[in-house]
C-alpha cells in the first residue's frame, strides 16, 4: 500500500490517457444540455446523474440508457417526478428489474423537492452535494451518492462499484472483499482522486474495469497498468478479488393462470405495497408443490388468492426466468372460471381488463413475456 502511493500519480496519468482515447465519452448524463462534454469542475444535472445512477445498480450500462431517455421524457424534472403517480413511475420502470429501486426513486423526490425548492430544481447549486446529505436517501449508499457528486460536481469523492472494486483489488492483490481489505480499497480509490477532474478518474476507473479489466479474461497483456499491478506480476489476476463460494440458485415451478370472464376481459392483481415488487400487476398463480401436477398448483393457488373455482385448460407457454438469487420455472394455462366472484384475498387490487389495455400497467419482466405469447395468441 505504501508502495503503491508513491506510484498514484503515475497510475493516474495512465488511466486518465487511457480513459482519453477509449473511455465511453458519449453517455448521456455525462454530457451537457449541448452535447459538449463538460469542463473541469463545470456542473452537471444532479437530477438526470442521480437517476442514472440508481438506474446504474445491478444494471449494465447499455440497458440503462434507453429507460433512462423514456424516463427523461416522461419526467423531464425533479418536480415533474414528485409530482407524479407512482403506477407512471413504475411503467416507465418496468423490465429494469429490482422495481424497489423506482419506488424510492419516487419516495426520494419528493424529500429532494424539500431541500431543492420548486423554483431551483433545474439549478446544480441547490442540489445537496456532499456524501451523508445523499447517503439519506433510501438505497443510496457510499459508491452511488460518490458517483452522483463526482458526475455531477466534479467533486473528490471515491466510488468502489463492482467494476472498480475489480481493478483496485487487482492492482493491490487484495484478496477479500469486505471489512478492513475493503478500507484499503476505499483509501486507494480516495487517493486517486487527488487530481484535477475526480469525474474523469472516476470515470476512467469504471470503463477500465468494464473494458480491460474484465472480470473472466481481463486484458492484461495489452493493460497500460501490467507494470503497477502486483496480481499480474506475482498471481492469476482473475482470482481477485476473491469470490465468496457461491451456492447455486434453487429452482421454483411456478403455475400461472389467464382467467377470462364472458366478455373476453382478463383478470390480473396487484402486488400488496409491503411485497417485493410492490403495487405492480401481475397474473395470478403460485409456486407448486411437490405432490402436485401444475394444472392443479394454478388451480388451487387461484381458489387460495382469489376465492374462485378454476379449470387450467390450455397451456400458453413455459420459460424459465432468473432473479439475482433464485430461478424459477414458469407455466401458463389459459383458464376457464368455473365459479365465485374475485376478491384480492392476497393482493390489494383485482381487475378485470382488455387484453389490449395490459400495456397500460406495470408488470415485472417476467409477465411481460406471458403479454406477448397472449398477443400472439390472440391475434393482437
Ligand atoms: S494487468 Fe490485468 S489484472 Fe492488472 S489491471 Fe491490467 S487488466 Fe487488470
């Protein structure tokens, strides 16, 4: 670690030349209202920054970009999103994933508008820029309200996302990833930034990790850093920083169900607020047992969640999809009410609609592909 102050300045030379030719210069956020690409300590919008930056979590970069220009669009400021409904927000969100992330978005802004005021809110100025008035906020931690100040401020202040976290650990063949190994982590980033624009050190860190330094088959024999980086010298790079071991995801069977009424219209219900995925809408159905068929998993978990009798007739589709920790398996049937009248007995909210109208609401990822092969199937 000492070592590895005397070389700072060096280390930052490299990056900053490196991130000059290759460093991705043409995100959004990054730019000015102009599409210049700011100067040294020149302001950005802390608003468009701190969206892309919740957006940024457990996100790529290329995914990001087209939800965050629709989001853009839609709430072209901190005063429009404070004001809006949260169904909106959650549309404008939907497919992103981790949906607790739009609703503190959400629940964000309207603390924000507090602090910022009405008439300011387009002005950088009257944006909080230090780390615990950020840290405040739900779902913002060190590296993301760092990572809002440095793009927005060009202010010093460090980030250890995934990606930096990689390349530090690497240079300083740092083992572990948690507790004191992760201060020194913290302590090198720091120190990197004692340089002219923290947003581009900060900056080029992050396009580092994500072009050369990869986490599978980082490019070390091309890396401008080989010279400075004791896991290239002295070990296998890709073992740093070293992974927890990782237990394999279970897989879940899940059974959903399409109820149609007489008229052609479409059951779905709405998560309960304090559920993961909260106030977005979703297909009734549930997980299988073990000593059932799955035509009698979504019979019985739609009689359990709504009250009514059910006949799984047609299946839809199969598909698998993964979350951050577990798989599940799904199945669809097209369903016949057989009898009962619908109550949200698990959820907050039922309502029976037009199949074309599903666009309108919020729906997890993974209903959205059950919305297409319906569409399909329908002839929509
Ligand atoms: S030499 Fe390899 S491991 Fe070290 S910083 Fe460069 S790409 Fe990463």
């Amino acid at each position: 670690m000492v070592d590895m102050v005397d070389l700072i300045e060096d280390i930052q030379n490299i990056l900053l030349a490196w991130f000059r030719d290759h460093g991705r210069h043409n995100i959004p956020w990054k730019l000015k209202r102009d599409g210049s690409i700011p100067k040294s300590g020149e302001s950005l919008s802390p608003y468009e920054i701190w969206i892309a930056e919740v957006m940024l979590q457990q996100t790529q970069l290329k995914v990001v970009i087209p939800y965050w220009k629709k989001w853009m669009k839609k709430f072209p400021s901190l005063s429009d999103l404070a004001v809006a409904d949260e169904q909106n927000v959650l549309l404008i969100w939907q497919g992103l994933g981790y949906y607790s992330r739009a609703k503190r978005i959400h629940e964000s802004s309207k603390l924000l508008i507090d602090f910022v005021g009405n008439k300011c809110s387009q002005d950088p100025i009257s944006w909080p820029n230090e780390l615990d008035q950020w840290m405040l906020l739900p779902g913002i931690g060190r590296s993301t309200a760092g990572s809002i100040i440095s793009s927005a401020f060009d202010l010093p202040t460090p980030i250890l996302d995934g990606n930096v976290k990689r390349v530090l650990s690497r240079l300083i063949a740092n083992e572990k990833t948690s507790g004191k190994d992760e201060k020194r982590l913290w302590g090198l980033s720091s120190l990197l930034l004692l340089t002219v624009s923290p947003r581009d050190i900060n900056q080029a860190l992050m396009d580092f990790g994500s072009q050369v330094c990869t986490p599978k088959k980082p490019r070390c024999s091309s890396c401008p850093l080989q010279n400075f980086c004791i896991a290239y010298i002295k070990y296998d790079p890709v073992n740093f920083p070293k992974k927890d071991m990782k237990q394999s995801n279970p897989v879940e069977k899940i059974g959903l169900g399409l109820v149609f009424n007489k008229s052609g219209e479409l059951l779905i219900d709405q998560r309960l607020e304090s559920s993961s995925m909260g106030g977005m809408w979703e297909f009734p159905g549930g997980k299988k047992n073990s000593n059932e068929s799955i035509e009698d998993t979504i019979e019985r978990e739609i009689k359990e969640e709504l009250g009514i009798c059910v006949k799984a007739v047609e299946k839809l589709l199969c598909f698998d999809h993964s979350y951050s920790h577990k798989k599940l398996s799904f199945t669809v049937y097209i369903c016949q009410l057989i009898s009962g009248v619908p109550k949200p007995l698990t959820s907050q909210k039922l309502l029976w609609v037009s199949p074309e109208k599903l666009c309108d609401f919020p729906f997890p990822a993974a209903n959205t592909k059950i919305i297409s092969a319906l569409n399909k199937h329908l002839g929509i």
